[in-house]
C-alpha cells in the first residue's frame, strides 16, 4: 500500500470517531442547557412543553474531557423563543461559548384582562381574572398579584384574555394632563384659589403650566397635593 492509499484510509477511520466527538459534545450541550432552563421553570406550572431548535455547531476540540455550564438567559422570562448559551469548558478554561435554541410553551394560571381597555383606567377599575394560558407567548412577564397595581393606571390598551403584566401600568401623576386643579395664590397673607386646567402631568414638586379660564397664557404652578398646584411667585 502507497503512502497516500494509507494516509488516506487512516483518515477514513478517523472521519466517523470525530463525527461522535462532535455528536456527543452537542449533546452535553443541549443537555446542560435544558437542564438551566427546566431548574429556572421549576414546578409552577401544569403543563411544559421544551423543543430543541437549534443545535449548536462547530464544536471546539480538546485532548481532555469537557465540561458544559450554562450561563443565565437574559430577557423576559418565560417567553416562547429564546436562546441559552453554554461555555464549553476544559481543564478549567473555556474554550467556545454555543447557543442552543428552545420553543417553550408553559401552561398555568395567570391573571388576565377580562375586557378589551383603550383607555388609561385607573387600576381599581379594571377586571382582572386568573385562567390557565400559556404565559411563555405573553411580551413581558406576568402580574405576581393585583395587588402590586395600587395607585396605577394602564399605560396603553389592552385586549381581553391578554395577560396582565405590570409593565402595563405606570404611576397614577398628582396631576394629569388637561386634568382640573384647584390653583392657590397668596397675595401678602391673602390666599386666592381658583380652578385651572393643567397643562401636562406632574407630580408633587413639579412645576407645571396651569391655564386659568379668561386668560391668554397659563401660569407656571407648582404641584402641592394630589390636584392641587400653588402659583409660583
């Protein structure tokens, strides 16, 4: 046998033990991943369903044995798509950082919006129900408790049977936008209200522009109380 017929059958026999180096690697990978993901899900939930898929490729070589960590899954949690990262490591040093790619769908109760909303409602105004839905399809993360939404409001619309998350709300301002105050002046030891219109939202310590029926321009005045604003000198 030549030289080259011998180099190349050595290479055959080769080709198919890297091949499973290469498969069993994956693997450890996949399975260090799925092992991240279902810890961080817990038991919480009646129903998981975890696709692989995306597996990951090119696959670092290494004389010694490997290790496979997980790192923590940034973003929203849990959510229908998304990506774990795993350090392949070996003799204590990481050699490449894989992603391996999930589809989740997690099945358990959620509070969720009973009506369709399209206004900024108040939060004690609101119907919220708990149904069983798959909270992994929700964009932000569900609502732990209604209780959390005390002195919110809705901050855009939303539609029934979505679920509730508290980056719906935001805080409910002292002073809304063209909402009505009672506007304090003091002249000497001589206090004057009268009603105004505000301008934008503000919160206590704010300075916002009130307009007074019957006038041009509207006067600036500082937020002293819930709907209350005090005329800047």
């Amino acid at each position: 046998m030549s030289l080259r017929l011998a180099s190349l059958f050595a290479l055959a026999c080769l080709a198919p033990a890297a091949a499973c180096a290469s498969d069993a690697a994956a693997d450890g990978a996949v399975a260090a991943a799925r092992a991240a993901v279902e810890q961080r899900l817990g038991h919480g939930y009646e129903h998981v369903q975890l696709d692989v898929t995306t597996r990951p490729e090119h696959l670092p070589a290494a004389k010694g044995a490997l290790e496979f960590r997980a790192l923590p899954i940034a973003g929203r949690w849990p959510r229908a798509r998304f990506t774990a990262m795993v350090e392949v490591r070996s003799g204590g040093r990481v050699l490449r950082t894989l992603p391996v790619g999930f589809a989740l769908s997690a099945t358990g109760q959620a509070w969720v919006y009973r009506d369709d909303v399209a206004e900024r409602l108040p939060a004690d105004q609101l119907q919220l129900e708990e149904r069983n839905v798959d909270v992994a399809l929700g964009s932000s993360a569900p609502l732990a408790s209604p209780d959390a939404l005390k002195g919110k409001r809705l901050r855009h619309p939303v539609r029934a049977g979505q679920v509730a998350s508290i980056e719906d709300f935001e805080d409910v301002p002292d002073v809304d936008n063209r909402q009505q105050v009672r506007l304090m002046a003091s002249y000497g030891g001589i206090t004057v209200e009268r009603a105004g219109v505000a301008m934008r939202a503000a919160n206590k310590g704010e300075t916002v522009p009130v307009q007074v029926a019957g006038t041009s321009e509207p006067v600036k005045a500082t937020v002293t109380d819930r709907g209350v604003a005090q005329v800047v000198p």
